[in-house]
C-alpha cells in the first residue's frame, strides 16, 4: 500500500505539474500550513500561494487573487471596463506565460479580459516564479510565469458555496459538487455567476465607473486514477459566457448604438474550452513517467467602443508530450518532448480584417542536476519552427546555491520571443478618440517583427529566528533587455498611438527588497520595496513607461486567533500599497481642461477583510477595497465631448470608483 501511494504521488505530480525535473521538489518543501510559501531547494525562484492566501481578499476572479502578495503589480488597465491588469517586474501579462496547470491560457484574444474568466474559488494554488520560466512550457515566457493549479475532484468535497455582494452592486454566487463516482472515478461540476445591476458613478463625470456585467461560467472536471497500474487522466470541460456594457450613464445600447447620441460599449464574450491530460509512472520505475496534454478553445469576443468596432474569434489547439526520466541516478534527471500549437485569429478592427493563422511546432530537452544538499541547476533549451517567426532557438538556465543554513542564492537567463498582438493587448485604446497608425510593413504580424528579449536574475533569501519568532529577508533583482520590441508610442500625440519596432533601446530593471517577520504568536508582517527602472527609446525620446511607478511600497499585516475546539475563529487581513509618481501619456496637442501633468501625484491605497469562522463548515467575511477613498482626478479626459477629439479613457494610474466594501459567506458540506 505504501509503494501505491508514493506512486500516486508521484504520479499526480508529473501529470498536474508538466512533469517538470524541478518542480519535483516542490513535494519537500510545500508540508507546511503557511498561505504563502516559499522554499529554499526549489531551483527557480518561485513563490506558492495556497488557498489560505487566496482566502484573506475578496479573490473574486483570478485577476484580484494577487492583492496581498507583493510579486505582483495589480492596477486599473482603464476607467471603464474595471479590468485589472497584473504585472511582473514592471511589464504587463503579455510578457508573462500564463497557464492553467501549465496549458497555456491567458494569450492571444484573451490577453486583455482572460483573468477574469477564472473564477478565485475553482483556485487550489497559484505558482508564481519570476525570470524566464521552464522551456518545457513554451518559449514565450520573458519576465516570468504564472500557473494556475485548479481543485482536484479527487480531494474535493461534495459540496461548497460561497455568496458574495459589495457595495458597488457587484453580486456572486459560486456552488462547487463533488462525486466519487468509484475508487478509481471523481467528478466535480463548478458554477461560477456573477452580475453588476446598478449604475455608479462615484467620481461624478457622467461614466459608469464599473460596467453593468452578467457572466455565467461552468466546468465539469473528471479525473481518473490508478495507483497500482501507474495512470492518471484529466478531462476538462469549461464553458463561459461574459457580457459587459459601460459608457455614459444613460447610453441604451437598443437605442444609442453606432450613433453619436450617447456613448458607450459593449464587450460580449463567449468562450468554450476543452482540455485532456493522460500519464503514466512506470511501476518499477517510479522516477520515470510520460504524459500526453491536450487543449482545444474557442474564444469570441464582439465588441464596440463608441464608434470603434473591434471584434476577435480565435480557435486554439495545444498539445504537448513529454517525457522524464534520469541518467544514472536521481540526481541526474531529464525532461524532453514535443509541443504543437495552433491559432486561428479572424479579428476586425472596423472593417479591416487582420485575420491570421499562426501555428508551431517545438522540440525541447531540460537537464535537472540536484545533490539534494546544496546546489540544483535547471539547463533546458528547445528548438521551434513557427510559420511567422521562423525558426529559433531558445535558451534557458536556473541554478541555485545554499552557502549556509536556511540562506539561499539563485541565478536565472534565458531568451523569450512573442507575437505581439497589438490591437488585443491595448482594447483599452478604442475607448478613446485616438487613431491607431502601425508605421511598419515589412513584418509578418500586423506589419511588425516579433519581440525578443533576454532576462536575467539574481536573488537571493534568508531566513531567521529572532526573539523565537521566525522570519525572512531577501532581495531580487532582475532585467530584461529587448533585442526587438513593438514599442506602443503615446508621447507622439494625445490623438493617436503608433505601434512600430524598436529602434534603439528597451529595458527593463527591477529591484525588490522584502521582510516578513512573525510579530507575534498568529501576526504575520509582510512588507517590500520595489524599485523600477524601465526606460524604451521612442520617437520624441527616452521616456520610463507610462503608468509604471518606480517606487513601490507593499505592506500586509496578517493576525489569527486561536482555533477553538468546534472550529471558531477570527481572522483579520490588512494590507497598504504606496505607489510613488507614474510618467503618463503626452495630452499637450490637448486643450488646458483635458490635460494630464508629466507625472502622476503619489498615493496609498488600503484593504482591510475580517473572516469569521463559526464552524469547519461555515464562516462569514466582510472588506473594503480602497477604504482611504483616493480618486484619480479627471479619469476621462474630455468627458463632456466623449465624440471629439479629446476623449481618452485609458491614462488611469489609480483607483476610479472610491470606497468598496463587500461581505461574503462560505460553506461546506464535507
């Protein structure tokens, strides 16, 4: 029985982490009950929030899951749609693979809404590792990695409810079923809704600050299981269907749309998705397995802003095998496969069709060497032919070094390369009045060439004991260097944004300096520096990118009660973020009244959530987002003439709604 369960183990660990070499060593460090986890034998660096974390904010969707951690930037993209935007040393979600138990799924057509459509409560845990990730994934990756690992039917319980409402009439309701079907079967069937019914306008310039939104979203997941035999399978089911409507308080969609008597917009989403993963651990051979992943999406986006139409299909078929094994003895260990991917774009901005059919087909061989003490390296390279980019090869390295107990040093490069999907990535542009002029021709994605990059990384970590309270400290430090970039240009004019390729310079620095420290039995302090330098050449000069501080300040204050006999608790979450200036878009060709300084004032936001837990199977939360009620100024620029020549939507650098309080309950049936 015990030889079963270590290759279950094993097993479910291959199959659900793309049978990585180094993520095998995840299972030594990740015994602990802490939300956020980090680890000192991982090779890359690598931070792990667990559901716990994902319990002390509101984690509506998986685009508000990063609020209380601090490797990642969570901003406003515009002052509209209410979309949050993520960020990883200093560069937005395009540069970083983001994956749903390591498939690619945020990419393409939905780059700009694609966070929201996974609902927080499907979340077990979410992996976030800075610095060029696995070649095992994809040669995408430039500034780092976020996966997504979903709840397991297999240790789900039959059945979870969460309810949730605020105060900007944002309500929620999230049902999870589980069944043991037999002692190899287990079903979960997840259903996600959510709507936004009232119309708010905190900041009074005639703009809903948050769109009317409706999203019904459901998966059916299957996993099979047999230890003794050595398999694993997954089968994915997802369907979704997302509307969203904003613009002037007034605009009637059946009335106003495609005139010029009120404005507005509507972005309608339907998205079906379709995923397989089979494995298989050799029974006499337990380090050695091979898994076969498949996925297969369709995502339709209808859409118009004002009176700017931009509309997006795109059919997508990921596959990937792989293979693992060792050389000689376990400390040696190999990772090597094939990835095929297909996209099928028919995408329209106005009447002009941009479609498109993008495919690759990639060889890669990743070498894990680990001495199980004190050094582990990760060389991985692959090999791919795409029919727009070519083909090339990219490289990629971690290592890392304890030089002492509980200190740990780590080292990572590697090259990423990108289509850059210019009018998917920036939709928050059609929400103005600016025109869109792509300078060059001669590329094969909209006229441009593909972006590449290198980055590189140094961190390091150290933890400690003081006063019999443990802690850590540590500081990393990574930069990306474009060899090709399609630079979007908004210090041309304040009427139109030009896309063209790099010529000269692009670079991305990034500093962050942390400590947490147990203040006391059950109070967690978190806190970390960061420090941005991110400067590209651009037409009219050297600008730092706009709507990117380069001072930040992240804190988070984190107490616990005991744990009563029947399970009662108090729990209590707050956390500060300080963001000095920003460098915003040129609004000097603009009239005095619908201009933006050079730089952003600095400003602090706060959230506060109390959980109260009554039982194993029930508890209560309630929160507030923003509670020190800071409003950018003057969010849409020419408010009053949303159809001249002045109207922009997208230069948002803080909060636009105000003050948001919510309240929550969850319960189980275990």
């Amino acid at each position: 029985m015990n030889k079963q369960v270590t290759m279950l183990l094993l097993f479910l660990f291959c199959a659900y982490n793309s049978y990585s070499q180094d993520t095998l060593q995840e299972i030594k460090v990740n015994t602990n009950s802490k939300a956020l986890k980090k680890s000192y034998t991982l090779t890359s660096n690598t931070t792990t929030l667990t559901s716990k974390e994902l319990l002390k904010a509101a984690c509506c969707n998986l685009a508000e899951s990063f609020e209380t951690n601090p490797s990642i930037d969570v901003s406003f993209s515009d002052a509209l749609t209410g979309t949050k935007q993520i960020k990883m040393l200093g560069l937005t979600s395009p540069y970083l693979m983001i994956t749903e138990e390591n498939i690619p799924s945020v990419r393409g057509a939905s780059q700009a809404y694609g966070l929201s459509f996974t609902p927080g409560t499907w979340v077990e845990s979410i992996q976030i590792t800075k610095g060029a990730g696995s070649v095992v994934n994809g040669f995408e990756s430039i500034s780092g990695q976020i996966n997504t690992e979903l709840i397991k039917p297999i240790d789900d319980i039959p059945f979870f409810l969460n309810a949730y409402g605020s105060t900007d009439s944002r309500f929620e309701l999230n049902t999870h079923f589980n069944r043991k079907i037999s002692d190899k079967w287990s079903s979960s069937l997840f259903v996600h809704g959510n709507t936004r019914v009232s119309k708010n306008d905190m900041n009074d310039d005639g703009f809903l600050d948050n769109p009317l939104a409706k999203q019904i979203n459901v998966m059916n997941r299957w996993q099979y299981t047999d230890a003794e035999k050595g398999w694993v399978s997954f089968v994915n089911l997802r369907y979704m269907n997302d509307k969203k409507q904003t613009g002037e308080l007034e605009f009637d969609p059946t009335r106003d749309r495609g005139t010029t008597n009120i404005w507005g917009s509507e972005i309608n989403t339907e998205r079906v998705d379709v995923s397989t993963k089979l494995g298989y651990v050799f029974p006499e051979m337990p380090y050695q397995s091979i898994g076969f992943q498949n996925a297969f999406n369709s995502h339709d986006q209808d859409s118009y802003f004002g009176l700017n139409q931009y509309n997006i299909k795109q059919k997508s078929y990921y596959s990937n095998l792989i293979f693992n094994s060792i050389i000689n003895n376990t400390m040696n260990k190999f990772a090597t496969g094939l990835n095929f991917t297909y996209d099928a774009y028919d995408e329209y901005v106005g009447v002009t069709d941009f479609s498109r059919i993008d495919n690759s087909i990639g060889a890669f061989f990743e070498y894990t060497y680990d001495n199980t003490d004190d050094f582990s390296l990760v060389l991985g390279g692959r090999v791919d032919n795409h029919n727009r980019l070519g083909t090339f090869i990219t490289p990629r390295l971690h290592a890392r070094y304890n030089p002492w107990e509980k200190g740990v040093l780590r080292f990572s490069a590697g090259r990423g390369k990108r289509s850059a999907n210019i009018f998917a990535e920036n939709q928050q542009l059609f929400a103005s009045s600016r025109t869109f002029d792509v300078l060059n021709t001669d590329g094969k994605i909209y006229g441009l060439n593909p972006e590449i990059a290198w980055n590189y990384g140094l961190s390091f970590m150290q933890g400690f004991y003081l006063f019999n309270r443990s802690g850590d400290v540590g500081f990393d430090f990574y930069r990306t260097d474009f060899k090709n970039q399609v630079v979007v240009d908004l210090f041309q004019g304040a009427q139109q944004v030009l896309f063209y390729n790099l010529n000269g310079k692009s670079i991305a620095n990034s500093l962050q300096v942390e400590f947490n420290y147990e203040l006391a039995k059950h109070l967690n302090l978190r806190t970390a520096y960061k420090y941005y330098d991110i400067q590209t050449d651009y037409l009219s000069g050297t600008f730092q990118r706009p709507m990117q501080a380069k001072h930040r300040f992240f804190g988070n204050l984190a107490f616990e009660t005991h744990i009563l006999e029947k399970g009662q608790q108090w729990k209590f979450d707050y956390t500060l973020n300080w963001l000095g200036k920003q460098q915003l878009p040129s609004t000097l060709g603009n009239p005095v009244e619908d201009r933006q300084p050079d730089f952003s004032p600095s400003f602090t936001v706060m959230n506060a959530q109390v959980t109260r837990t009554f039982s194993s199977t029930f508890e209560v939360y309630v929160g507030g987002e923003n509670i020190g009620n800071y409003k950018q100024e003057k969010a849409i620029l020419g408010a009053s003439n949303p159809f001249g020549t002045t109207f922009d939507t997208s230069i948002v650098y803080a909060p636009v709604f105000g003050q948001m309080y919510y309240a929550g309950l969850r319960f189980k049936i275990k």
